[in-house]
C-alpha cells in the first residue's frame, strides 16, 4: 500500500533541490502531483526527471495573479488538492549593516508573503482532514551570520504553523512546519557566494552537526512524506527537525 496513493498534493518550489525530492517521493508513494517554479526551462526539466503524474506550473508565488493562475489549473484538472508542501522559498547572505529594502521585499516576499497566500488561495481546494506542510529551517532556531532576514522569515514560517492549525481545527486539516538543517541544493549557489565560499560554509557547519555530515534532499523528503500521509494522523502544529541533530545542541 502507497502512502500516498489517490492523493493530490501540489509542491512549490519543485523543479530543484528539496521540492524535486519531494515530489519524486509524493508520486513514487502513489500522489499527483503539481510543481511550480519561476523559470520555465527547469520546470520542464524537472517534470521529465519526474516522468509521471505530474503537471508543472510556471508561477512565482510572490505574484498572487501567478497564484490564482496555478489554483485555476489545479481545479481543472484535479478538482482539489489532499496536501500542500508550501516549500519555494530562498535567501542571500547581507549582514546587518548591509541590508537593503530591495533585499528585505525580496525575502519577505518569496518565504512569508507568498507562502501565506498560497495556503489561503489553496483553501476552497482543500477537503476535510488535508495535510499542510511549511518549509521552515533551523535558521530560525540558530543564529547564523549575515543571514538574518532569511531567519526572521523562518521563524515566521513556524508561527503561521501554530496559527493555522488552531483556523483550521474546524476541518482537521493539519498543519506542520518542517526545518531542514544543512542541506546543500542549487539554492546556495543563490546566496551570493562564490562556489569556494559555499563549500567553506557546509564544511564548517558540517562540523556542527552530531552525525558530522551534511543532508541531502531526499531525507528532508521522505520527513516531508511522513507529515503527508495518514503515518503522522495525529501529528500536528509541530517543527519537526531534519538537521542531523544540528538545532537539538
């Protein structure tokens, strides 16, 4: 038996990194799925990667007519959606001193703006007992340097968690947040480093971590699985922690 089987799930952020993960799993345990991304040469590539029961969604979910759009191609073809990985988010490294307006909206925009609106617009498509699962990240729980308006937003994450599931108590939809620890995706190539700069940051920050090494993808996926599936029925408004022990010191 598929965890997943007969579900609908849609996954933003899904044509890289943890949301391609996730979304391989959600089909591998038997969902369909929807993927977004902002650039559409990705997405298609990520669709083939998946092969099956998959559609893929261009949008940027800081743009609510984006949103509305994906909402309308989800109804279309699906008529609802039984879970929700609210995963497309990002940041880049800017020390207090150096924090712009333009690098605040951007953030702010992309992690709290455009995951709230997308669980709301997503609202209408959810049925009775539907999973919600919140990317949030150990970066709101750790102090990490020059990073932190990419935490505040986190930590916001893990609130709208907490929030949600008391609105939503009414429908016994479940809403969890899940925080990643070190897990390099080709989202660090976006924090404004150089490659040797990365490196440097997951090495460091690997010696931080009980098990001494870095995540991969898949294992925050197959944690994301569990908070979808009918294995977490009486897990909810949790963080749940997939950081290798990292955030728990």
């Amino acid at each position: 038996m598929q965890k997943l089987e007969g579900k609908v799930a849609l996954v933003t952020g899904g044509s890289s990194g943890i949301g391609l993960a996730t979304a391989k799993r959600f089909v591998a345990e038997g969902a369909y799925v929807f993927i977004t991304g902002r650039r559409q040469p990705e997405l298609d590539a990520a669709v083939k990667e998946i092969e099956k029961n998959v559609t893929g969604v261009q949008s940027d979910v800081s743009n609510l007519e984006d949103l509305d759009r994906l909402f309308a191609t989800i109804e279309q073809k699906q008529g609802h959606l039984d879970v929700i990985f609210a995963n497309a988010g990002g940041g880049e490294i800017a020390p207090l001193g150096a924090i712009t307006e333009e690098h605040f909206d951007k953030t702010f925009n992309t992690n709290v703006k455009g995951l709230l609106f997308t669980v709301q617009k997503a609202l209408p498509l959810l049925p009775e007992g539907a999973s919600i699962i919140l990317n949030a990240s150990t970066a709101s729980t750790v102090g990490t340097p020059a990073f932190s308006v990419y935490s505040a937003t986190k930590a916001a994450v893990r609130s709208f968690a907490r929030n949600w599931t008391l609105d939503l108590k009414e429908r016994k939809i479940r809403v969890n947040a899940i925080s990643p620890g070190v897990v390099p995706t080709p989202g660090y190539n976006h924090l404004g480093l150089s490659d040797e700069q990365v490196q440097e940051f997951i090495d460091s920050q690997a010696a931080n971590i009980p098990l001494g090494r870095v995540g991969t993808p898949d294992e925050i996926a197959k944690a994301v699985v569990f908070l979808a599936s009918d294995d977490s029925s009486f897990v909810n408004g949790i963080e749940l922690f997939v950081d290798g022990g990292m955030a728990q010191i």
